[in-house]
C-alpha cells in the first residue's frame, strides 16, 4: 500500500531525501506523496524511510492504494529497471 502525508505535517522536509523512489514533493502547504512512486521503500530497506525520520508522525497507509508485498516490489523494478 503507497503511503500519504497527513495535515500534521509539518513541512520539515526531512522526508525528501530518504526517499529511494523520489516520491515525495512539496506540495501547498503540506509535502505530497505519489502513490504511483510509493513502494514503502519495499525493493530498497526493511521499512519505510520516511515514516523513520518524520518528526510529525504524519505519513500513514493510503487507503486507496492498496497493494501487497509483491506488487509493491514490481513497482519498484519497473522504477528502477
């Protein structure tokens, strides 16, 4: 399932760079995240990253983007060749 940031963001921008697939941008006023690019960082760490750094405890499961393990390793291959 991608992930999305919520209204408790903050902004801090700590989220961008741990990104392996560049999914997250800064949106008005609070940071997006691509759910077409969100892989939950499966096919690069253990875990995602950017739920790792986030001092706000804002990014959360999007609901309509529901996708399993394997599904989410496809998307990363097809991002990354």
């Amino acid at each position: 399932m991608a992930l999305m940031i919520d209204d408790a963001c903050t902004a801090c921008d700590a989220c961008v760079p741990v990104c392996p697939n560049e999914a997250i941008a800064k949106g008005d006023p609070i940071y997006v995240i691509d759910p077409l690019k969100c892989t939950e960082c499966v096919g690069a760490h253990d875990e995602p990253q950017c739920k790792l750094v986030c001092p706000a405890d804002c990014i959360v499961p999007n609901p309509d983007f529901r996708e399993s393990p394997e599904e989410l390793q496809a998307k990363y291959r097809a991002l990354h060749g």
